[in-house]
C-alpha cells in the first residue's frame, strides 16, 4: 500500500478513498484499543460512512465534542482525557480524530499529552483540515481568546484525506478551506487556482503537495515553514475578534482578508492578483474602524513575532520562499482604510 506523502518516516498521507487503505493499515498495526474522536456535526454526517469505509464496528468507543471553533478549549480537552481515562487508553491505543481543525488539532493535543503521548491518526473531513490542519503535526487549542497558543508538534502516524467527506460539507465551509488552498498556491503552485471549484483527489494531492513540502524542509516552523502562516497574523487577529460578535467569520473568511491586507501592507507585486482572486471567492466584510485597537492588540500575541515587533511571513518573488515584514500600528491602520475604500477586495 503506497502513501501519496511520507511527511517523515513515521506518518503517511493517503489522498483518496480511504476504503482502500484504512481497514488494511490499522491491521498491520496491533493497537490495544481504538478511539474514535468526533464532534457533534461528524457524528451525524460522516461518522456512517467512515464506519461503512474503514470496517471498524459501529461500538467502538468514540468521544464526541461539540462542533464549533468556540469549543477548541482547556475545557473540551478536560472532557475528552476524561474519556481516555474512562475507556481505559494504554500507551499502545489509537486514537482516530475524524472531523475538521478543531477536531484534528484538540484530538492531536489530547493524544499527544495523554501518558506523555499515544498515537493519532487524522481523517479529516473539510476541505481546510485535508489541506492543512491535518497535515504538518500542528496540535492545539485557543487559550483567552487568542488562536492555537497552546500546543505542541507531534505528527499523527498517518493521514486519510477522502473527499467524500467534502460532499457533507456547507458550501461556507467549502468555501473556507479555498483560502488555505488559495494560501498553497500564491506559496508555490499557482496553478492550483484554476482548481478551486473542483476540489477531487488529484487537486487536493497538489494543494497538499506545497504543505508537505514546506514541512518537510521546516517541521519546528524555524523558519521556512512559516510561509505557511501568510494572511494568518492579520487574518487570526479578525478571526478572534469576530469571534467575540454576533456574526463570527470562518477561518477562511478571515485568512482571505488577512492575505490581502498584509499583501497590501507588505508592498507585495502581486497583491492586485491577491486581491481578485480573493474577491471571487469571499465576500467583501465590513471592518469596522473600531475594530483597530482590539486587532492590534491581538496582533502583539502572534506567535511570529520577536523582540517586541510584529511580523507577518509573506511569499517571495520565487516559489517556496519565505520575506518577513515587520507591521507597525500605521501600516496596519493603512492596509485596514484601503480594504474599507476598496469593497471589491
Ligand atoms: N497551518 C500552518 C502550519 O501548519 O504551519
């Protein structure tokens, strides 16, 4: 059984019907148990045919949260190692975390604490989570309103990206996970544009293809891998504080404004193709200006930044290269005013 990706020599990513290579790589593994991870929305939409796909019995324990970013906490967490602790996990069980980033990121989190570690694989269901979340060892959850502060690398053993589960998908959602896919392509394959409205197994191998690659290069995010964080030091600053309102964003919604806001600040030669690929595929949000203190604010927490300066990791003019700006509170106020004048955006 050939993976499409060996990410390190101990975690495989398998792109396509998992029916063919999940029953037969959980039987070459001898796990003492398995626990399925899930939330609320999965269990209902997805959790049948991953049942029907992967052969496991319907009575296998499984954990299921509830769905929803809010939900990626300490608390969640709690909930789910009381499970752990409740069905008994040894060091030598599996936990499968079937659903999308809050799922496979809390999951990976709990799996990777629980006894000082446990294996993990990763079945994501979204588009985002099949492109990236998923992909990379990235495990975690938000701590006092601030995104993914808490956590750890810790690769899961194996990742199966099918997209059926895309079919379950709302089309906001689908549209959410484009921006990382977008994000993939501006990083080094733009090629991958002329493949948003067709996201099969062969689009989602590309798109997956630049993640690994930067992984593979930067696993501890020391440097290249933080490429993967364009649009996300501006986009994770709206993300949080929408959070906090009536109308939250999605992560995609956010991640598209941020690359083009930080494109724009940035100075980058390409932000007009930046910004209209963007405008063709997410609507134009109204930031208010009072919205500026709280995103600056957030904008200090980044995880980029050091001594003190805020930094935003962009593209550079080659494939696969990685400029660092620093953003300083003007610039910020500026890229924010443009957006507003330019509803097109
Ligand atoms: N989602 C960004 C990364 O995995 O590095």
């Amino acid at each position: 059984m050939n993976a499409d990706f060996r990410l390190d020599p101990d975690c495989d990513i398998f792109v396509g019907d998992l029916a063919a290579t999940f029953p037969a790589w959980l039987a070459a593994r001898h796990y003492s148990q398995v626990l399925l991870l899930t939330d609320t929305h999965c269990a209902r939409h997805c959790l049948p045919v991953f049942f029907e796909k992967s052969k496991l019995p319907a009575h296998t324990p499984a954990a299921v949260i509830v769905a929803g970013e809010s939900e990626k906490n300490i608390s969640t967490c709690m909930a789910v190692w009381d499970a752990m602790r409740q069905h008994k996990l040894d060091r030598k069980a599996l936990v499968i975390n079937l659903g999308g980033g809050v799922v496979g990121d809390l999951g990976g989190f709990c799996a990777a604490t629980w006894k000082r570690g446990m294996d993990f694989v990763q079945v994501p269901t979204t588009l985002l989570s099949m492109t990236d979340a998923a992909v990379g060892g990235k495990t975690g959850i938000d701590f006092e309103g601030l995104k993914n502060v808490v956590g750890v690398f810790q690769q899961p053993r194996a990742v199966f990206a099918d997209p059926v589960f895309l079919k379950t998908l709302p089309a906001r959602e689908q549209r959410s996970g484009m921006a990382e896919v977008i994000k993939h392509a501006f990083i080094g394959d733009l090629a991958l544009l002329d493949d948003l409205d067709n996201m099969d197994a062969a689009a989602l191998r590309r798109s997956i293809a630049v993640k690994v690659r930067v992984v593979q290069e930067d696993p501890l995010e020391r440097g290249l891998r933080m490429l993967l964080n364009y649009g996300h030091s501006i986009g994770h600053a709206i993300e949080s504080y929408f959070l906090d309102t009536d109308a939250p964003l999605t992560h995609g919604e956010a991640i598209a404004i941020g690359m083009v806001l930080e494109s724009w600040a940035a100075g980058a030669a390409n932000t007009a193709m930046v910004q209209a690929t963007c405008a063709r595929h997410f609507a134009h949000v109204p930031l208010p200006a009072a919205a500026e203190p709280r995103l600056w604010e957030l904008l200090q927490q980044d995880k980029k930044n050091e001594a003190g300066a805020v930094r935003m990791a962009l593209p550079g003019e080659q494939p696969f290269s990685l400029r660092l700006i620093e953003l300083d509170r003007e610039r910020l106020q500026a890229a924010l005013t443009h957006y507003r004048s330019a509803p097109q955006a």
